[in-house]
C-alpha cells in the first residue's frame, strides 16, 4: 500500500490554529493588547472600525522589534517570550505559545510597522493569507503598529457567522477593559469608527476602575487586601447594596492575567451570603498574585482557565479575605451572626 500521511503547509496549519485562536474581533484585540504589554509598552491605542470586522489596529511605544524579528514574529511556534518547557512554569509575560500572529497573518490582512529605539529606520511587513506581499524599510517611531483589516476574509463561514457590530463591539471593549484594569500605570486610549470611546490615563487601580465605570463606582468600593504564603489578594468588592443583577462587574486577574473561575466565583457569592437581594451579583475587581509554579496557564489557546495546584486553599482565603473585608466596613454583620 502507498503511504498516504503528508504533513500540512505551514498555511493550512496557520489557518487551523487560527480557528482555535481567533474567534472573534475581540480575540485579536486580546492578542495584539497582550503583545504589547508584552514589549514593555507605556502607552497603547487600539483603533477599531465597524466593531473589528474592518480594522483592528494596536499602536503601542514599546521596544519594537528588529527587520528579522518581524519578519519572524509571524511564523507559527515563534517566540522571544519562553525558550524551554521549564520556561512554561515560570512564566512572566502574556503571551509564549508563539501562535498569534502566524494565526491572524492567515485569516486576515495584516501590515506591521515596527522600529527599535536605536534605529533609525523601521520595518514594515504586508501579508495577506500568510503571504508576505511587501517588506520595506520605513520611517516610523519607535514601538510597534500593527493593522489587521477584513478579518476571515478567506473564510466566509466564519465572516458570516460574526454577530452584529453591535455585539462584537461590546466583545471588544470587554477585552479592552479587562487589559486595561490589569494594567492601570500603563496608559491606553480606543477609538471606534474615528471617536475616541476611551482615554485611560496612567493611574492606580481605583482611578481605573472608575475611569472605566463611572464617578459613581468610587463610593461602592470596598478594599480587599490579604497576603498569605501562598497567596496575595488586592482589589475591591462593591458594597452589596449597589449589587445589580449583571454581572458585567466581576473580574479576577491572577499574575495580571484576567481570567474566568466559576469556582472563585463562587467563593465570592459564598462570602456575600445573606448580603445580597434575590439575583443580584457581587461587583468584584480582584487581583491574585500566586508563585508561577502552582498555576497551569496552558489548557487553552485564549489562556482564559487557568488550573491552580490548590484550588481549596485558595478558595478558603479568598472567601475569608472578602468577608473580612465586608465586615470591617461594618456591612450588614448582623445578618453573619443571625445565621
Ligand atoms: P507570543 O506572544 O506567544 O510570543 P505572538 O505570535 O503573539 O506570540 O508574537 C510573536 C513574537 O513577535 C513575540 O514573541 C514578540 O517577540 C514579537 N512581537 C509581537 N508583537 C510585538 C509588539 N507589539 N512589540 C514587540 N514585539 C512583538
Ligand atoms: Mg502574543
């Protein structure tokens, strides 16, 4: 019988990948936010046309990367971020699974512009589908640009499955948010179809917080703030009286990364218990510091799960941690003690 296995083109591999990385606009917002943070960036704007379906561009004034980075950046498995599989355990940047780029450049059209501080000229690189149409040397300031515009362009099934601008939009500005609150000494702007719909100057995390939802948010913040050996929490709750019922409010970032936890959420509902009206939900902006060894990052492509070595614990302290701080600020103890 003849041999029939063929190992893919570097392409079609691309495009497969790019189905599990990017779903959506706002997958590639989350992607090219992360890169430049990732470079050290101090100041970030994304430009957003027609919800991301049309442009998507990420400026940020980061360190920029050489001709042949640039050129490398978008080849799949290609990192400067991790260099070993030890490497994955300790992990201090957004991005390491190298895939992003090589990902977007295949389901999209996709124009860098990139230049290091000591050079006096940058780089620009066109590709459309994976394939390089232009490299040019450019004048450019430092940092890095990159556009990505008519997004699945050669995969109509997934363009026509997008949902409303409206939609997506909301998809984008979610990402947006949640780098932007991870990050409140890095300043980041965004602007949608040629307006400005966010301008984020460099603060601390209550400022952010508030800058993004509102003068009001201020009053209903309450600190949490714990350290213990295995665990660090700092951030707020929201005062249990302005709970409303959506859950637009509820945010865990650990190491900086935010991330979804149905069971430290609940953690969170346990420690409101008897606090809350019928359906409403805790606001939460929490951040976790835990030593890199105890969490796995890599059990999906978006990295928005996370496995922790010692869920219980964390849960416990994190329980505790809240409803400390909910009755310091002499919120409702009586009903703790009715129980
Ligand atoms: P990863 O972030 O996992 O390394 P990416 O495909 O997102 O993979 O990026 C590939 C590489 O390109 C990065 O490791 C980095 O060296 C470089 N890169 C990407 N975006 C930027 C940027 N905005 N500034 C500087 N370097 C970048
Ligand atoms: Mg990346």
């Amino acid at each position: 019988m003849a041999d029939i296995i063929q190992l893919l083109p570097d392409h079609v591999a691309n495009q497969i990948a790019a189905g599990e990385v990017v779903q959506r606009p706002a997958s590639v917002v989350k992607e090219l936010l992360e890169n430049a943070i990732d470079a050290g960036a101090t100041t970030i704007k994304l430009i957003v046309k027609d919800a991301g379906k049309t442009l998507i561009q990420v400026i940020d004034n980061g360190k920029g990367m050489s001709a042949t980075d640039a050129r490398l950046s978008f080849e799949r498995h290609a990192t400067s971020k991790i260099r070993n599989a030890e490497d994955l355990f300790q992990l201090n940047t957004k991005g390491f699974r190298g895939e992003a780029l090589a990902s977007i450049a295949a389901i999209a059209h996709v124009e860098l512009k990139t230049k290091q501080e000591d050079d006096e000229l940058g780089t620009c690189i066109e590709i459309e589908g994976s394939e390089v149409k232009s490299q040019d040397v450019v004048v450019t300031p430092k940092g890095t640009s990159l556009a990505v515009k008519n997004l699945f362009f050669n995969i109509p099934a997934r363009r026509n499955f997008l949902k409303s601008n409206a939609v997506e939009l909301r998809h984008v500005i979610d990402e947006f948010h949640r780098v932007a609150l991870a990050h409140p000494s890095i300043t980041f702007s965004m602007f949608h179809n040629g307006s400005e719909t966010f301008n984020l100057p460099e603060s601390n995390y209550r400022q952010r917080i508030v800058n993004i939802f509102g003068t009001k948010t201020n009053e209903k913040l309450v600190p949490v703030e714990e350290a213990t050996e295995v665990l660090t929490i700092s951030g707020f709750v929201g005062k249990p009286e302005f709970a409303k019922k959506s859950r637009n409010e509820q945010f865990f970032f650990v190491n900086n990364r935010f991330i979804k936890s149905a069971y430290l959420n609940h953690a969170i509902n346990s420690a409101f218990e008897g606090l809350l009206k019928d359906g409403a939900q805790p606001s939460y902006f929490l951040n976790l510091t835990v030593n890199p060894q105890t969490i796995d990052i890599n059990i999906h492509p978006t990295k928005t799960e996370i496995k922790f070595d010692d869920e219980h614990t964390l849960y416990a302290i994190l329980r505790s941690a809240v409803k400390h701080s909910l009755g310091q600020f002499n919120i409702a103890p009586v009903l703790d003690f009715e129980r």
